[in-house]
C-alpha cells in the first residue's frame, strides 16, 4: 500500500517510524515533512492545510491510504475531501473535528450527556463574560473557542488577569476568530492525565496512557509550550481510574458522538484530570497528541497500519492491539527562546546519517537537510526516545543520549517525569 502522511513534525515522525513496521506499507510519503522525515519517507512540498494539492497528490500518485495527523486539516474538512475522492484516511471528518475545533461543541456535548468535566459557561459578549468573572472565584480558566495552536487557554489567577485574558482573546483578538467565543471554566485540580484512544465510530480502544509536560522551564514554570517532554505510562492511570473512564468519559463520548450524527473515526485523545471527584475532561483533540505520541508508539507491539485500517471499516472491534509492558521516556531539545522568539538554522551535532542515535529513537519535529547536515528549523527540534523495562531507567537512558546531541542555543528540561518517579516510589 502507498501511505500519505499529512503533517511534518516529531508526532508524524513517530506515525511513519511504526507505519514502516507494516508488511502492507510499500511506500510512504508524507507532506510536507521535515529534515529527518525525509530519511524514513518521501518528503512533498505541500502545507497540511492545502486540501485542495494534498487531494491532487493523492490522486495522482494513487495513494492507497492518508494518515492525517494536525488538528487544522482535519477541522478544515480534509479527510471529507479524500474520501470524496475515493482515498480511505485515517481521521475524523469535518463534522466530527469539532469536538476539538469548538470548545463550545465539545462541553456542549459533555453537559448533554452527563460526561464529566469542569462547570462552565460560554460567552460572545465580552461585557457579558466580566460580568459573569466578576462574581466568579479565582483561579479561573478562559479559553478561546476555536484552535489556537495550544495557547488558547488562560488560567487567570485574579480579576484583574481574568479582564486582559478576556480583552486579549475577544477584544484585541490575538487568536483571531477562535476567539469571536470564549469557555469560562472552574479551575479543577489534580494530576493531568494524555489518554489517546483507536476509535472507529461505535468501538474505543485507549493507548498506553502518558503525562505530557507543557511548561517550558523546569519545575513546571515558563510559558506553556506544545510540550517539552512526555512519560508513559502515567503512573496516576492506575487500572481502577481506566476502568471508571472508560464507564465514565470514553465509551459516553463514543456514543454521544455517533448519536448527534457525527460518529467520530481516527484517534480520539482524552485530556484528563483526576480530581478528588474522580478523572473529568480537560479538553478532548481529534487526533494523536504531540509529543505523547513520540512516547506511545515505541510501546505498540501491534501493527500500526492495520489498527488504522479497521478505525476507517469499522473492524477495531475485531482488531486485537498490544503493548509493550515497559515505559518510554522522551525528552524535547528546543530552541534557546521558545515558545518566545527564537534563531533557527543552526548545525545539529551527534547524529548519524540517518538522524539517529543508537540505543534511542530520535524524532524529529523542527529540522531541516541540507548539505549534508541536520539543521534546526522550528521551536522544538528534536524528541529523544528511550524505551526500557522501568521509567526512571528509560529517562535515565533517553537523557544519556541527549548528552550526545548539541546545537547552538540547545534548551531542554532536566526535571521530566520527576514527578511521576515519586508516585512510583
């Protein structure tokens, strides 16, 4: 089979190294791709969001099968447009990206039926939104509507932040029409949980869970970035939690998706919280997180491509999956200034030909070829994957490696799954 894979960072990355695995994948190629993508797939410069040239491409080169993994395409209607085309995908369609595209959609959704998630209220007038905030308590949590490339969520510590949050985001419009609507939501407490799921419409099969870790700077201070490392499995996912989730939050969601029209097909990711109440729904995506994925995948025993397939025919419940008992730790070099400003271009020192280090597996997000040499390209450059029968093992061994990588303003966190080794104490 001929596979396209939309998108170019450390996630699609992942998606192609386990795509590779399949006996069924002949060739694949991926748009647009990246520096180390381009050692692992055929690399087409097309942007994830240009439907109308990836669904020609796919035509034309007779594509068998597209994997769309950003957010954007899908809730811009990318995956109709293959279809429509005759071209099976793996992800949702238009209708059933909302529940990512539209917060107001999503806790609509969970409100009507009964899924747990923080108490909210939505708002289009700004002058109605302080209103409501100043009668509020603090902290207080204000989202944009709408996709915000992940900054579109603000935890407004008092009256006077919640105010230039809702300035900010409605009024000056820094998030642009993802703003035009805002969630205003109790702020919720407890360990954070990545629950990524198979879902083919009807049945949901969760991955290995994960702890992400947003913050740019050790000790969980800094901006929020897209994530700066992540953990699995989470050790707060114990099999009691996965069991009430699953009762709770994901086959509720499954079915409250397929009842209002529009059954949701692809990766279904799970933001969770376990509060004192019990786990609640921070946020659902509709597609594979990053970088959770650089983290999950290395632990799927099973093949990638087939458990794709039956998400698009309906078969997932027929599709046996299985995973690795053991932990994955990856660790993200960034860009000296992200998610600030930041100097790209510069020499990636420490890998082999094919972007690689033995002993790990090495993602790459933000670089580029040229000449002979890896380059830095983006914010986060570089996920560095170790897979071992523990985590404090698997993070011991993925920062080792990392001590052999070195660029020009190199930044990474020397504290991920710190907190998680506590709980496994």
């Amino acid at each position: 089979m001929k596979i396209l894979v939309v998108g170019g960072g450390g996630r699609e990355h992942a998606i192609i190294r386990k795509l590779k695995q399949s006996k069924k994948a002949t060739a694949i190629y991926c748009a647009p791709g990246n520096g180390g993508i381009s050692k692992d797939a055929v690399c087409v410069p097309i942007k994830a969001t240009d439907i109308t040239s990836m669904v020609e491409f796919a035509v034309k080169e007779k594509i068998d099968f597209a994997v769309i993994t950003p957010d954007d395409p899908l809730v811009l209607g990318m995956a109709d447009e293959f279809r429509k085309n005759g071209i099976p995908c793996f992800g949702p369609g238009k209708a059933a990206a909302r529940i990512e595209g539209s917060k107001v959609f999503s806790k609509n959704l969970m409100k009507k039926y009964g899924i747990p998630t923080a108490d909210y209220a939505v708002f289009s007038d700004p002058e109605e939104a302080l209103r409501y905030i100043e009668k509020g308590s603090f902290p207080a949590v204000i989202k944009a509507d709408g996709l915000a490339l992940g900054k579109g969520v603000i935890i407004a510590q008092n009256l006077d932040e919640a105010k230039a949050a809702i300035a900010s985001i409605m009024v000056d419009k820094i998030f642009g029409a993802s703003g035009n609507n805002i969630v205003v939501e109790e702020f919720l407490t407890g360990p954070e949980v990545s629950a990524l799921s198979f879902c083919d419409g009807k049945c949901v099969k969760p991955m290995i869970s994960s702890m992400d870790h947003k913050r740019a700077l050790d000790g969980d201070k800094g901006l929020n970035t897209g994530g700066m490392g992540v953990i699995a499995p989470n050790p707060y996912f114990t099999e009691e939690v996965q069991k009430e989730c699953m009762e709770k939050i994901f086959l509720p969601t499954v079915n409250a998706m397929q009842a209002e029209g529009c059954p949701f097909t692809g990766c279904l990711y799970f933001g969770l919280m376990i509060t004192p109440k019990g786990p609640k729904v921070i946020e659902y995506n509709c597609r594979f997180g990053d970088p959770e994925t650089q983290a999950i995948l290395p632990l799927l025993d099973s093949d990638l491509l087939e458990i794709m397939i039956s998400t698009t025919n309906g078969t997932l419940a027929d599709t046996e999956i299985k995973w690795r008992s053991e932990a994955c730790a990856c660790v993200i070099a960034a860009s000296g200034g992200y998610p600030g400003k930041y100097q790209t271009g510069f020499r990636i020192n420490g890998l082999d030909d094919n972007g690689q280090i033995d002993g790990a597996e090495i993602f790459h997000a933000g670089t580029k070829f040229d000449s002979g040499n890896f380059l830095t390209s983006g914010g986060r450059v570089l996920g560095v994957c170790c897979t071992a029968p523990d985590l404090r093992s698997a993070l011991n061994s993925s920062y080792a490696k990392l001590s052999g990588i070195s660029f020009e303003n190199m930044h990474f966190r020397k504290d991920i799954g710190a907190s998680a080794l506590k709980v496994i104490k």
